[in-house]
C-alpha cells in the first residue's frame, strides 16, 4: 500500500487579543484612580475653598505671599500682608489655608 503522506501543517493560530485588551484597561483604571481622581478631588476642593473665602482666614497666595483675608468680592480678595499694607488678589492666585499651617508650628514652638 502505496498511499502518499499528506503532511498536515498545523497553522499557527492568532493569539489572543484579550489579554492586552484587559492589561489596557488595568492600566487606565490605575493612572485614573492614582493620578486622575485625587487631581480632580483636589481641584474641586481648591475651588469649593475659594468660593467659601471669609474675613480673617490666614491664606497663602500662589507666588507664596502670605495674608490674611480683610475683604472677598465675586472674583477678588483684599489681602492684609502687614501692617497698613493690602494687596488685591484674583480668588483664582489664593493657593490653600494656611490657619492650619500656622496652628501647628505654634504648637510646635510651645
């Protein structure tokens, strides 16, 4: 019995997509829950704190110009940064409070 021998190759199959696809998304939930979240949670509390400005909080601007808050307008403050000297500033330039700030290095010095 002469019957030829038909090699069959077996052809290399596709690999899967779906591992990269799930690696993909892994990823973007990480960076969203590591880097995007806490930057918009972080903003929107920067924003909630500005819109709450009131007359004799201590805040930092963002040059680092430190004061205390004498007057708030719609889209301004009047800063008290010493004695008799004030200084107009866009609530937008009013970095963070800095009551706080100033409360712990007084306990600290205590």
């Amino acid at each position: 019995m002469n019957m030829p021998f038909i090699l069959l190759q077996a052809t290399p199959g596709q690999p899967s997509s779906m591992p990269t696809i799930i690696m993909m998304v892994l990823l973007f939930v990480v960076f969203y829950f590591f880097m995007i979240r806490p930057q918009q949670k972080k903003a929107k509390d920067a924003k909630k704190f500005r819109e709450n400005l009131q007359k004799g909080t201590r805040v930092v601007s963002i040059g680092g110009i430190h004061g205390k808050v004498v007057e708030v307008n719609d889209k301004t403050a009047l800063l008290e940064v010493a004695d008799g000297v004030r200084i107009r500033f866009e609530k937008s330039a009013i970095a963070m409070d800095n009551t706080m700030q100033l409360n712990e290095e007084t306990a600290k010095t205590a």
